[in-house]
C-alpha cells in the first residue's frame, strides 16, 4: 500500500517542481531564498501584529498609523546558513520596531533572544506566549519561556559586581521609583541609577540600586560600591537636588566636584512663579547660566536681581543655587555643556521607564533588575561612538586636571 505524503513531503516536491537545481549551490541557493520569504513574511505579521490589522482589511481602523512601504535597499541579513536579503517593513510614525530582526540588527536572533527580547521590552511571561504563538505560529511553553529568563539571574549578579575603570571623567546620578508588590501591597521603589562617561567618551552604566526611597545615605552607599569595584577618581559629578548628596559623595570621593543641573534649579524656579511671568522669568534666568563668561554671567544676574527685586520667592530660590551656575565658568565651554545638566541620565531613566511603566507592580525586586538590565544591555549597544566633540574635552580635562587624569590613559 502506498505511503500518503505528509504536508512536509507535498512542499519539498512543489519546491523541485518550481525550480532547477543541478548542483549543491543551486539546492543553497532555493534554499536561501526560501528561508528570506519565511523571514519576510514573519516581519509582515508583526508589522499587522503591531498596526492591529491585516493588509487587505478594509473595516474602519482604531489608530491613525499606516504602512509606509519598506526601506529603500533593503536589509542583508547573517544567518547561521548564509546571508538572507529582507525588505523591512515601515509605518508612518516611525514606531515600529521588529523583534525577529532589529532595525539595526544583521544577524538573525534564535528564539531564545527573541524570549529574552519581549522580556527586556517589559512583556510578561504570559504576553511573550501569546505573541510568539501569534505572530510566529510557535508554541513555546512557559517553563522554557521561565528557562530562558532565569538564565538572566547569573549575568546580572555578574553585571552589579563586575569590575569597573579606575577613572571617569563624568559621573551623572539620579532616582527613578519603580512598583514593586510586597505582601500583596504594591509600593514605589527607588531605583538608584549611575552613569559614567570613560576616557574614551563612552557611556557606561556604572550599576542599579535599590532602597525604599532616595536619600544621601543610601548615596553614599552607592559610592562606596564603585569604590570598592575600582573606581579610584572622579573628577565631575552631575546631580540634581537631594539634600546632603555632595557631602555624601565627598567623603568617598573627596577629589571630586559636584555640580547641580542646572534643568532642575529651571524647574524650582518654574514652581515659585506665577503662570503670567513663568516664561519672562525663564528666559532672563536662562542668560546667566549661558553667558560667555563669568563677568557677563555676574552681570546678568545682577540685571536679574534689579528686575524682580520685589519678587521675594523668586529671588530667594535663584539665590540658593548662584554660586552653583558660576561655578560652571571655572571651566571651557565644552566641559561646561557636559556637566551643566543631568540630561543623560535623564534621558536613561526615560528609556528604562517605558518597560517599567504601564507594567503594573513588578512581582519582585529581582524581576525588576532583570528587566532594567536587559534594557541597559540595548542601549549601550547604541552608545559605542561616545559623545561629540571628545578629543578637544579630553584634552581640557588633561591641561587642568594633569597627572590626575594622565596617570590612566595609554600614552
């Protein structure tokens, strides 16, 4: 009795059917381009996945976001079998973003990444099931989803206890406060967040931290952690208000000079104005701080003094921190754009918060570490070209700092 072909044995004899293979390059090739529709029709189920429509719907459409083609040449792709050609898929706004093959990814990513990639966007267990079985028609149990991500536990003890460079430049700091569930409460957590800038201008998070709230002990804390992995020098450190933090950091670090953002003593001065004058207020604060020099900036600030000499409240709070705007001046400009502001880790936070927030409460602190280190993970990925402008803020660092910034670079 004849043996019925299975549904595999039916599309290997359409495959030799539809094309002429002679030689073992020819059979690579078929394959090659088989392996490209498969891949090029999973990013187009995730493309309608993330749309929440299919291409030939034609019912009335819940968001304003449309397909916009795909990338003009094109993507070529690494495979462990070859190299697979790709159109990627684009929107109109910009937002979407593949999981089987990054907009900047070049070689293609096993499940297990791919597990691990939903993981670090924010999506539970039970989220990263449905969508792989939705978009790649895969069933994917949750204990080896489970697997997958306990696999992450071992590299982020490693990661918070790793060695780090003797010296860095700059240092920014500041909290961000994350729900954690406890005793079936859920309370906001402070997670502390450092980041560095090495001697070669690249960014680096120096670790994360956790406590109940933000204070300077628990700051100091921190310092004394970095220490204690090797950090040997500081020179600046960027931060916002908390009360007793540069003492904190002084006596870890005594060398070290502490600089308040100026962004945070803008948005002080913004809660003690009336709506009215917020904007006047603003602006003619704002040419203190970017002032040429320290003569124009004492200028301004005494032209501001003038002015709103019956506004008690307002000059009370731009007081309180003057001496941390002229400051700045002591150094070249460039130096003064690096340290001016918590911008950076601002813009850290900001990132780290879309897979924390909208979340609910985080079941544990370990699960919130995790998902924060795998997100710290993306983004340095992005960060290896170092900021602008380096070579010449290096070499300002060396005219006046000397020794204390040449006895760690490899001259």
């Amino acid at each position: 009795m004849k043996k019925e072909k299975t549904k595999k044995d039916l599309i290997v004899d359409q495959i030799i059917e539809s094309n002429t293979m002679v030689t073992a390059k020819d059979v690579s090739n078929v394959l090659d381009d088989l392996y490209s529709n498969i891949v090029q029709r999973l990013l187009d189920a995730e493309m309608e996945e993330h749309l929440g429509y299919s291409k030939s719907s034609r019912e009335d459409k819940k968001s304003a976001n449309r397909r916009n083609g795909t990338s003009c040449k094109g993507k070529k792709v690494r495979t462990d079998k070859g190299v697979i050609h790709v159109d990627m898929p684009r929107d109109r706004d910009g937002s979407f973003n593949p999981i089987i093959i990054g907009k900047k990814q070049r070689v293609l990513k096993g499940y297990d990444d791919i597990v691990i990639g939903m993981y670090a966007k924010g999506l539970t267990q039970d989220d990263i099931k449905e969508m792989i079985k939705k978009i790649y028609r895969i069933e994917l149990s949750k204990s080896f989803i489970s697997t997958l991500i306990s696999s992450v536990s071992e590299e982020v003890k490693k990661w918070q206890t790793r060695p780090l460079q003797s010296f860095y430049p700059f240092v920014y700091v500041d909290c961000l406060y994350v729900p954690i569930r406890e005793d079936l409460i859920s309370k906001k957590t402070a997670i502390y967040v450092m980041l560095g800038i090495d001697l070669e201008g690249k960014k680096e998070v120096l670790g994360v931290w956790m406590d109940e709230s933000e204070s300077s002990t628990f700051w100091k804390s921190v310092f004394e952690d970095i220490k204690e992995r090797g950090v040997e020098d500081l020179l600046f450190v960027s931060l916002d208000g908390q009360k007793g933090l540069p003492e904190a950091i002084e006596t870890v670090f005594p060398k070290a000079t502490t600089q308040r953002c100026v962004v945070h003593i803008v948005r002080n001065l913004y809660a003690v104005c009336a709506k009215k004058e917020v904007k006047e207020v603003i602006q003619d604060f704002k040419k203190i701080y970017k002032s040429a020099s320290l003569e124009q900036a004492k200028l301004e600030y005494f032209n501001f003094l003038e002015k709103y000499k019956d506004k008690d409240k307002i000059i009370k709070k731009v007081n309180e921190n003057i001496e941390s705007i002229f400051n700045l001046f002591d150094y070249p400009i460039e130096i003064r754009k690096v340290i001016y502001t918590t911008n950076p880790i601002e813009s850290l936070n900001s990132a780290l918060r879309k897979v924390t927030n909208g979340k609910g409460s985080f079941p544990t602190k370990e699960a919130v570490i995790k998902v924060l280190y795998l997100r710290i993970k993306e983004l340095e990925e992005k960060w290896k070209k170092g900021i602008s402008n380096w070579s010449v803020i290096l070499n300002q660092l060396v005219l006046l700092y000397g020794e204390r910034v040449t006895k760690y670079l490899d001259l």
